[in-house]
C-alpha cells in the first residue's frame, strides 16, 4: 500500500504483492420455513489487469504482511511496473475474481458461477540517485 511511505506511491523496479481479501473458501447454511439451503462458495482465479497493458492471473495469493522484508517479490502474486504513471497519472489495477457456488436444496442442487471486479489507482513513481564520491 503506497500510503505506507512518505511520498504514498509505489514505484518502477519495487515488486507488487497482488491479494484479494477474504476467505477463498466460504460456506453457509440457512433453514427457513423448513427448508435448508447450503451453499459453498469457492474462489478460483483471479486475473489482475495491471494498466500498464500487463495481465497477471493468480490462483493463490499471499497477503502482505508488516513481517515481510522490503522490495522482497510475492511467492505466489504478484507485478513489477517497468515504467512509472507519474507524472500523467495513476495505473488502474482491476481485479476480477471468479467463483464457483454449489448449493443443495430440497433434494436438488446446482452450480453459480460467480464473477466480482474490484479495481484502485496506484501511483508509480521511479527513484533517481547520483553517487557524488569518488
């Protein structure tokens, strides 16, 4: 999250670590009326579109955690941009998700797929250094 750092941008060369929140596993069960309705639902892939004209499609991912080692590469998703937004702008990460839910009811049961997109702006930046020793 480029709010971590004092200029709140990300930048060319840093590995991205790329999660969607949540469980990838969720299940209900709910009784009304004498029916009972279960339903699992599962998280398949998810392909990130990174607006740098880059996709990166993940079937596991790992959430960054404060425990891990700055500039360290995700070890299941993740993007490193190779040309900053800045100045003209922020990339437009979009997420889409895909779920598959199973539900039985009164005997019957079925699958829902199920797709969700989510997307935010990330500033990318690039760091110039000019070693004056010699």
């Amino acid at each position: 999250d480029p709010s971590v750092n004092e200029w709140n941008r990300s930048f060319v060369g840093l590995p991205i670590w790329l999660w969607t929140p949540g469980e990838p596993t969720l299940h209900s069960t709910v009784t009304g009326y004498g029916i009972t309705i279960t339903m699992n639902a599962q998280r398949g892939t998810t392909t990130f579109t990174m607006g740098d004209g880059n996709k990166v499609t993940c079937t596991r991912m790992t959430p960054y955690t404060k425990a891990t080692k700055p500039g360290a590469a995700s070890p299941t998703c993740g993007h490193t941009y190779t040309w900053p937004s800045l100045p003209d702008g922020n990339y437009t990460i979009t997420a889409t998700s895909h779920w598959t839910i199973t539900w039985t009811a009164l005997g019957y049961n079925g699958t829902i797929p199920l797709t969700r997109t989510a997307q935010r702006d990330l500033p990318i930046d690039e760091l110039h250094s000019l070693n004056t020793k010699r």
